[in-house]
C-alpha cells in the first residue's frame, strides 16, 4: 500500500486472528456451532410457558425473571460467549413448535431471547417481534424490505447486535441460510488487494427504505469495515447503498473505486470456499452476530396452501455484554449503550409484539 491508502488502515492489523476468522469449508464439516435442546431443557421451557399463562402475562412483561430457565440459562450464557467472543453464531435446535403452535412458540422464543439481549424495534412499526416471509411485496417500492418477498438476499448486517431466526415453517424449496465471516473477508481482501480493503474504511451512505428517525436523513453514513477496541466491526448492505445511489440525490456519489471495493467483498461471501449453507428444520433457532457475521438467503418456492407457507419469527437482541461500538454507528444505532442500542424508531413508532406479520 501506498501511504494514502495506508492512512485509512493505520493501527489496523494485516490480519485478524481468533475464532472469528473461519471459512464455511472448515466449518461444515464441524458440528460444534450446533446446540441441541434436551429433554430436561424442554421440561424447564413448559414450565415457564406454562407460569407465564397462569400469571396472565403478554409478551411485553417476557424478561429472565419472568421466563425462568435454571439450567437452560447457563447453557444460553455459554451461547452468548460465543456468538459475541468467538465464532459470532450458533444453532440451537429442538424447540417444539408444532406442539407449541405459533402463540407458544413465539412466547418460548422471546424467553429464550431474553436470556440473551434486550429486544429491538425491527421496523418503523415498532415490531419486537418480526415476521420473515413471503407478503407479495414490490420490491421496487421505496419501502419494501427484501425479506417480505421470496427473493434471494444479499450478504448483509441487519441494524442491531445479534439477529435471532426462529423456523416455523419451512419453504417447498430453496430459501437456505447463508453466511460468512467478514472477518475472514477482510484477511482475504488484505492479502489480495489492500488497497481496496482500506477503501471499505470510508463512511458509505446507506438507504434507509423510508424508515427515518426525526431529525435525520433519508440515508446514514457509516464505514463498512471499523476499527474500534481492539475488533475489527462490520455493518454493510449492499443493496441499500446501491438504492441510496438512485432513490437520495443529496447522498455523496461512490468512486470507482469504492464500487470496485463492493464488488470485491460480494464477490468473497459467495465464494463456497467462505460462506457457510445451512437449511433450516421446523424448530430451528439462528443467532447471529452482525458485527462479524454477514448473512443471506437463497431464492426460494413457496406452498400454495396458506397455512403451510414458509415462516420464520425474528428477533433482534442487544446484550449487555455487547463489545464497543464506534462514534459513527450513532447514525444507525442511536445510543452507543450496551444492551440499550441499535433498532429501527422514527417519529411515530409504538415498539408491540404482534403474531400477524403486518
């Protein structure tokens, strides 16, 4: 690198070493990241499903202390450790959701998520609880979202510290869950050009699809790759600074350069050497860490009966134990705080949960 482009990276190691850094090749081969629900595991989410109706509870009181898990928790709080300090994601399969059916479902899974982080908002609506599924949406319209439609994804960081996925139902076929380390992206991009690794350091802006916090732009702006605490932190869509090029005006223009610098960095999570596939079975927990995961889904068809369709609720969770976070990322994120951060609020967003993805 020449000294401008070294100017970008400065204090940046070459390399980032630690669990953070692997490669789906390595990965599916392991079976580590998969956690599984035991029978006792189970007994202790009945009980607590069952307390919470007998309390006349909603889903707004859902909290560790209203949602005990004695055992359970200290397998969530090993679970924790390494989605934020090591390889950034874990499966945790086995929640019976078709003896829970939806409602009990989505109780077990915000209990379960409340042993791991504060819920956030994932919309302008203010839903706690999200809905990932086909809803016919037009891509096309400013505020469409890509996961109301049954496109394919592209490799993203969604606005919050851990994503949570739980299956409800799955598709006829496609719709796999893809991800990759932008750890491992950037070790590659440091060694193939550096020079375009250092130009994913500059602030991107970022479509914001409508959702606008008061007071701000229709766009934010903020470095794909950060250095911040001793991590190396990653926030990217895509698709969104592409559409902040056609739908904001005012958002600054992207060089050459730095669209060279995307393309290299999409190019590498679909490399099969990088990513990680995994397919979803009904019961089915992902979480995921944003700051060091990029994730996607495949295309996928759909059931034609209605109640058979593919279905995933969605949880966006901020711990409070969550690593530091740099000044730029109060565009998006609001506060800074631990476990108080991160989410979608514009003006006129009432925070719900809801079990109809509206």
């Amino acid at each position: 690198m020449n000294s401008a482009q070294k100017s970008y990276v400065e204090n940046v190691p070459e390399t980032v070493t630690g669990k953070a850094a692997w490669y789906g090749q390595d990965m599916s081969n392991r079976s580590e990241w998969i956690h599984q629900l035991g029978s006792e595991d189970i007994k202790e989410i009945d009980l607590a499903i069952a307390a919470f109706h007998a309390g006349g509870l909603s889903m707004a009181d859902i909290s560790p202390e209203t949602f005990p898990l004695p055992g359970l928790t200290r397998k969530l709080a090993r679970i924790l450790a390494e989605i934020i300090d090591g390889r950034g994601f874990v499966l945790l399969r086995g929640l019976p959701v078709e003896r829970y059916g939806k409602g009990d479902s989505a109780i077990a899974y915000l209990g379960i998520g409340s042993h791991l982080g504060s819920f956030r908002s994932q919309n302008a609506k203010g839903h706690l609880l999200g809905h990932v599924r086909d809803m016919g949406a037009d891509i096309n319209q400013a505020k469409t979202r890509y996961y109301q439609t049954n496109r394919g994804l592209e490799y993203h960081t969604d606005s919050c510290d851990i994503v949570g996925l739980l299956c409800l139902q799955t598709s006829k076929s496609g719709g796999e869950s893809r991800i990759a380390s932008s750890v491992t992206i950037y070790n590659e991009m440091m060694q193939r050009r550096p020079d375009l690794a250092a130009v994913l350091f500059h602030a991107f802006p970022t479509d914001r699809r409508g959702e606008v916090p008061e007071g701000m732009k229709p766009w934010f702006e903020v470095p794909v790759f950060n250095w911040h605490a001793g991590h190396l932190t990653t926030i990217y869509s895509g698709q969104y600074i592409r559409s902040a090029q056609n739908n904001c005006p005012q958002a600054r223009r992207l060089t050459q350069t730095e669209i060279e610098a995307l393309e290299m960095l999409d190019n590498l999570t679909n490399d099969p050497a990088i990513n990680l596939q995994m397919e979803f079975k009904v019961g089915d927990m992902q979480f995921l860490h944003n700051h060091q995961i990029l994730h996607s889904r495949t295309d996928f068809e759909d059931w034609p009966e209605p109640e058979r369709r593919r279905h995933l609720l969605r949880l966006w969770l901020s711990p409070k134990t969550a690593r530091p976070l740099p000044e730029c990322f109060a565009a998006r994120y609001g506060s800074l705080e631990p476990g108080n951060r991160g989410g979608i609020v514009v003006k006129d967003t009432r925070l719900n949960f809801t079990l109809e993805d509206i």
